[in-house]
C-alpha cells in the first residue's frame, strides 16, 4: 500500500522522554472513511488525492504512514474541582507533527483508537456520534474565527462500541492541535514533585509557542502571561457566542490557547447565564455564565505548578503569581467588552459600554441569544425589528437609545460581521448525529455546509437559523461520549 507523505518531525517524543508511553493503534474490524476534511489536510501540506485511496487505513490507526510514532501523553488534572494524580490519554495517541503551509507545527492525534496505559478501566473506543460532533463543532468553531482543535478526518471502524445505552458504531476521529499541552501536563509532574521535569516542559512549552519569551527577564513568568492572554481571549470569544464548553477541567484547558475537547459542548439558544447541558454537570460549575470564573481558577492551578521557576524565593514567586492571578479578572474584562463592542456595532470604547452591554444582555433574557444579537444590524435604522423578538420590552425600550447614542457610523456593517446566523443548533446537531449513526451522512453534511459559511444569509435555510421547539429545548442534554 502507498502511503500519502506526512513528512512527521515529532518533537514531543524526541525532546519529552519519560512524558508519554509509546502505544500502537487497537485493530479495527473494517474501517470506512466518514469524512476527509481536504480543505485541512491541504493546509497540513498534504496531498487530499494520495490520501484518499488509504484514508480509511491510516485515520483508523489499521496503518501508520512513514515518520508516525504513536504515543500517549501523560497529564493529570482537576475534574469538576477534584484533583486527579493521573489521567492521560485513555484513548487518544498522539501519531506525530507536521509542518503546515504556514510554517506553523501541528499535532495529528487519533481519539478512539483503543486502550492505552492511562485508560483507566474504559476501552478506549469511540463512537459515530461523539466522533462527528467534535467534527462538526469544530469545523463550526474555526468558521467563527474561534481557536480550535480541528478534525482530519472520521473513519467508522466497523465494531461496535458499548455504553450505557447500548451497542453504538465505533468511529475514530483523527484531531489536529497546535500541540496537545494543557494545564493539566503541567500538574502531572508538579504533583509527583519532578521540578526538572516541569521545568523541561515549560522550556518546551515556550519553544512551541512562544519563542520570542525565551530572552525576557522573567521568561517563565512571560510565558504564563502570555497563556494568560490567550485563555482570557478564548473565554471571551464562547461568551460572545453563546458557546457552553460543559467540561472546562484543567486537562482540557491547552497552553496553545484552543479549545479542545468537544464532548458535552452546545451552543445556548434561549438566553440564561445558568444554562447547562452536560449531563454530569449537576451542580452548574461550568454553566455558560460560570466560564469567566472558572477560567481564573483554572489558571491558578496552572500558576501553582510553575511558582519554582518564577523565582527561587518561595515569597517572591508567590506574589508574582497573585499579581497576575489578581489581573485575569481584568484581562479578561477588557476582551469581553472587544467582543461586545463588535456585536452592538459600538464606535469606539466609552467607560459606559460594559454597563451597555450587560444592560442589553438583561433584555435579552429568555430571548434566542444568536438571533437577538442579530437583529441589531436592521435595529439600527428600525429599532422596531427587535420587538417581535424580546419579551421584556420594557427594558428594551429603556435600552435603546443608550445603544443608539453609542452607535458606530457602519454599525449595521459591524453588527453582520460580529454576529453568525447560523450556529450548530442542538437539536439540527442530533437530527444530523442520528441520522449519521443510522448510516445516512447527508444530513450531516448539510449542515456542515451551513456552519462553515455562518455570517452569509442563504435562501432555504432559514430552518437552521431558527431555536428548537421548547419540548426540545427543555430537555435537551449533552453526554461526554466516553
């Protein structure tokens, strides 16, 4: 068989020893290509045509290209508040990076590819449905300009996998990241006391992604900082989208600053900060209106582990971190309003614009949250527009012209281009999952094809830019697919 070329050049197992444990791909039973995402593998400087032919091979793990060294990556991690001394990757390996068309090294990882030493009981497996949302989330995420963790490719493997609901298809997805480094890397050695081995993974860290920190004063604490950033951005954008992550656990929160992990996500129609769908959240600790907080707090476990490189004096190191720790809420502030500023199509930046935005919010309450923000564009030259929308028009009216004091000269222009009218909806998202499961991928790619172009109004669609009916929406919750 003629493999397509990867050109690997994987840096995690050649500089990382003692980090990760070599595995190769469980058997598969007869894999069959689902999807190829040929726009990404372009982009990953691969061939679409040489990979077709041996697709369903490679992106199963039933063959591995030339340069491939599939390994498992140890982390630890906080899940829902409760520290865990080892997790890893259960069922995922790591096959290698390449260089892509930018210059830019990325990580191709298989997730569903069988048991590996850090799989902890479970099998491994993945299956259809788990599989295509990360897919198709995904995809929908970078269409948004969203840093994400994308998808190469889903492959059915022709098992079956067993959960509680019964038999399921087995799949496997193959993921690409800017690397798979999270928060919880760094608490996996912390917490065995490996300072040295901390210290080579912050120096990896760096190199990856943040070179040009290596000659600052403070390289380490440089390098939080910019983790930092890239975090607080992150939030702020799933904020403005109504995006609710479901499992925020420091081990699926990356350095490189993408969202990863795409298991118990959806995206909150009906407008209430203490939405949640993931059925194991039940206390709400990563409710849509939860993330900015937890964002802070898990950026404190990532502080933890790095004090001994910020200074040798314990003192000293301590008080650099809660200093920074101290300014995340304002960080993260300052992107929020960026983010908000862009959706109300606001000129400028006054001090009363978060007091605007929240007051709009208020409002928005129980409203769709993607179509509220977008019927702002035609607001701007008939305010009554909205009315049909929000049932508190009282608070709307009270709003209106405090928004329409702030208004940039092309906000209509701004509003279209801050704001989608198409998000994966829930419950087009479960009608395309099923159907897929069921062996019938056309609804799937529908609204694929939607989500990918989701700020340009088309005719016929207007079905995919509408909320589910309330007894969907009532009871719909989201699983984390292991």
């Amino acid at each position: 068989m003629t493999m397509a070329d990867f050109s690997f050049d994987n840096s995690y197992a050649r500089d990382l020893a003692g980090m990760y444990v070599a595995q190769r791909p469980a058997a598969v039973a007869a894999p069959r290509l689902l999807r190829l995402n040929t726009a990404l593998a372009e982009e990953l400087g691969l061939d679409p045509v040489a990979l077709a032919p041996v697709a369903a091979e490679v992106f199963s793990g039933a063959h591995l290209p030339e340069g491939a060294e599939p390994i498992a990556q140890a982390y630890a991690g906080h899940q829902f508040g409760g520290f865990s001394t080892q997790l890893g990757d259960g069922r995922a390996l790591l096959l290698g990076e390449v260089i892509d068309s930018h210059g830019a090294r990325r990580d191709i990882a298989l997730k569903g590819s069988g048991r590996t030493p850090f799989s902890r009981g479970g099998d491994g497996l993945a299956a259809v449905g788990p599989v295509l949302r990360e897919y198709l989330i995904g995809e929908a995420m970078a269409a948004l300009g969203v840093p994400t963790t994308r998808a190469l490719a889903a492959v059915a493997t022709g098992g079956q996998v067993w959960r509680d609901s019964g038999a399921l298809p087995g799949a496997v997805l193959t993921r690409v990241a800017s690397s798979h480094l999270r928060v919880g890397t760094f608490q996996f050695f912390a917490a065995r006391g490996q300072a040295d081995m901390v210290q080579r993974l912050a120096d990896y860290a760096m190199a990856r992604h943040d070179p040009e920190l290596r000659g600052a004063e403070r390289p380490y604490l440089a390098f939080f900082d910019a983790v930092v950033a890239r975090q607080a951005r992150l939030i702020a954008q799933w904020m403005g989208l109504g995006f609710i992550h479901g499992v925020m656990n420091t081990d699926n929160m990356t350095i490189s600053g993408e969202t990863i992990d795409y298991g118990p996500c959806a995206f909150m129609e009906a407008y209430a900060p203490g939405t949640v769908f993931s059925s194991i959240d039940r206390q709400g600790r990563y409710a849509y209106g939860n993330q900015p907080a937890i964002l802070g707090w898990n950026l404190a476990r990532l502080a933890e582990t790095l004090l001994p490189l910020f200074d040798a004096d314990e003192k000293t190191a301590v008080d650099l971190a809660n200093a920074r720790l101290e300014g995340i809420a304002a960080l993260y502030q300052a992107e929020w309003l960026a983010v908000m500023r862009g959706k109300l199509g606001l000129a400028g930046e006054d001090a009363g614009d978060a007091a605007l935005a929240e007051g709009f919010l208020a409002a928005l309450t129980g409203t769709d949250f993607t179509r509220g923000f977008g019927a702002l564009a035609d607001a701007v030259r008939d305010p009554g527009r909205l009315h049909g929308l929000f049932g508190d028009r009282a608070a709307l009216e009270r709003w209106l012209p405090q928004w329409q004091a702030r208004l940039a000269p092309d906000a209509p222009a701004r509003i279209r281009a801050a704001n989608p009218i198409y998000i994966p909806r829930n419950q087009r998202v479960e009608e395309a999952l099923s159907a897929a499961e069921a062996g019938d991928m056309a609804p799937f790619e529908r609204l694929l094809a939607v989500i990918t172009d989701p700020y340009t109004e088309r005719p016929g669609l207007e079905a995919y830019a509408l909320p589910a009916p309330e007894a969907f929406a009532d009871t719909f919750r989201t699983f984390c697919g292991t």
